[in-house]
C-alpha cells in the first residue's frame, strides 16, 4: 500500500524548486518534491505561489490534502490562511477561487497523485465530517502533558492539528525544549508500527542522521529504530503518523547521543549524491 523510500533526512534548501504541469494540484507554482509512492502518487511537497497567483474553478482534485502555510498569505473560497494556518480538505473537495496576492510558501501532504480535474459535485457525508477548513496553530494552546517518561528530557509539548479516529493518522506540532538530550550522553531507540515524517519548522534537532535545522525533512516508514534525539537551542516540527496509530516501542539498548553529528543520512538512490553535500545554516552572528 505504501511505498514511499526511507529518507532521513534532506534539507529542503538541497532540492531544486520545479514548475508544476497543467494537470496537478496548483499549475503554474514552483514545487520541491520531498517524497512520493511510485505506485500511488502519494506525495509531500512545498509549494511556492508567485506574488499575484489566482485561479478559478470549480475544480477538484482526486487525492485528500493537508497543507500548513509557511510563509505568506493564501485564499481560498473566501478563507485566508496567513502562516501557521493548516488545513485537510478530503479528496473531490471543490476550491471555486484560490489565490495569493503576496506570495505564499506552504507545506502540502497528498494521500495519491494530485490530481486536478474541472467541476464540483456532491460530496459524501464522510468528506464534510472529515474536512478541516482551517486551523490557526498560533491560536492553539501548547500540551505540555507528559505522554511517555522516555522522552521526558525532550519536555515534549504537542499542537494536535488533526486527527483521523478510524486509522488513528495524526498531523501535529511538537516542540522540544532548548538544551535538551539523554542522560548520560546515551538512550534508548524508538520505533513505531506507522510511517512517521517531519518537517523541521524552528530550531535544530541532533539525532544519529545529524542536525537538523529548518527546512529538513524526512519519511520513515515503520519498525525503524530511530533516536536517541536532543536539541541545543530546541526545536519546532511539524510531524505527521501515517498508515496507523502512533506508539513508541523502546530498544533495550542505548545508543550513544551526539549534539553534533555529521551527517550521514539514509537516501534513496535518487538522492543519494546530497549524503556529500552537508548543508549548514548561514552565520547568525
Ligand atoms: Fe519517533
């Protein structure tokens, strides 16, 4: 069902900005593809509106969508969506006007290829108890609840966005405190019966693959140790579970914890040349 490559992780600044085909989700905006099921077309992307970017329809697209703005402003069907705005739209959700007058930069999440067919017409029951037009996660109050004492040295705080209560899929923020990191220099690993993938939003988070800093991304499909993490000066991520619900399993092994890795990530072939080609934040000072 899935088939989506382990990669953990790129940096999105890595990949280069494409022009997106008549035919898909958002024609004629730049995409950089992050990664996508051969079989399905299931894909997670970001996507850059040019300034002035408007499109009429009805039109509808074939796969669910999840996008979380980034940078910019975005309109659709009368809603704006500034930064930090999110949204799951299920599959044949009609969009009648769409546009971004600044600009706008956002993630987007597709359960199969995007799609892009002209009209609107009724949709089930299901696709109106299931759509979230919009969330403003600036709104939303942190849950500092501990829910698991593993990661207690991370002081997990969670933003739930969404929830799907029949595969148990979550879309959430999670926030690690600065100065965060195993005890005793070394920890246990994590895994999980679902895909996990994050999007690295604030901050630098270390782990076994390296640093991450914003911009980074990776997929990791199920029963993969992962871990120990910490964080220097914290970290923001978006993460997404997918394909089941979320529990961490824990190795009774511990692994040595580093605050700074080089970076020796697990690529597909078609990305493996970025492993040379470590990308490091510019000076802030
Ligand atoms: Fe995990």
């Amino acid at each position: 069902m899935m088939n989506r490559p382990h990669i953990e992780f790129v940096q999105a600044q890595m990949l280069p900005w494409r022009r997106i085909g008549a035919g898909l989700a958002r024609p004629d905006a730049e995409y950089k593809m992050l990664s996508r099921d051969p079989d399905t077309g299931a894909c997670s992307a970001l996507i850059r509106f040019p300034p002035s970017w408007h499109r009429e329809g009805p039109e509808h697209l074939a796969a669910a969508e999840e996008f979380y703005v980034l940078d910019g402003q975005f309109h659709m069907d009368g809603t704006t969506y500034d930064a930090d705005c999110y949204a799951f739209l299920p599959a044949l959700w009609p969009r009648h006007t769409m546009s971004s007058t600044t600009g706008c930069t956002m993630l987007a999440f597709y359960d199969r290829e995007p799609a892009l067919r002209a009209g609107a017409f009724g949709l089930v029951e299901e696709a109106h108890r299931r759509v979230i037009p919009k969330i403003d996660a600036t709104k939303l109050p942190w849950d500092m609840t501990l829910n698991d004492p593993k990661l207690r040295h991370l002081g997990i705080s969670r933003k739930n966005l969404r929830t799907n209560p029949d595969t148990g899929e979550r879309t959430l923020l999670s926030l690690i405190l600065p100065q965060s990191a195993p005890e005793q220099g070394k920890g246990p690993q994590e895994m999980h019966p679902c895909v996990e993938e994050a999007f690295v939003l604030a901050g630098a988070l270390s782990g076994p693959q390296g640093t991450m800093y914003p911009g980074a991304y990776f997929w990791r499909p199920a029963g993969i140790p992962h871990g120990p993490f910490g964080a220097h000066w914290g970290a923001v991520t978006l993460i997404r579970f997918v394909g089941g619900h979320h529990v961490n399993e824990w190795s009774t092994q511990e692994i040595a914890f580093d605050m700074r890795p080089s970076y020796r990530p697990i690529l597909p072939p078609h990305l493996a040349h970025l492993a040379n080609e470590p990308w490091t934040p510019p000076p802030s000072y």
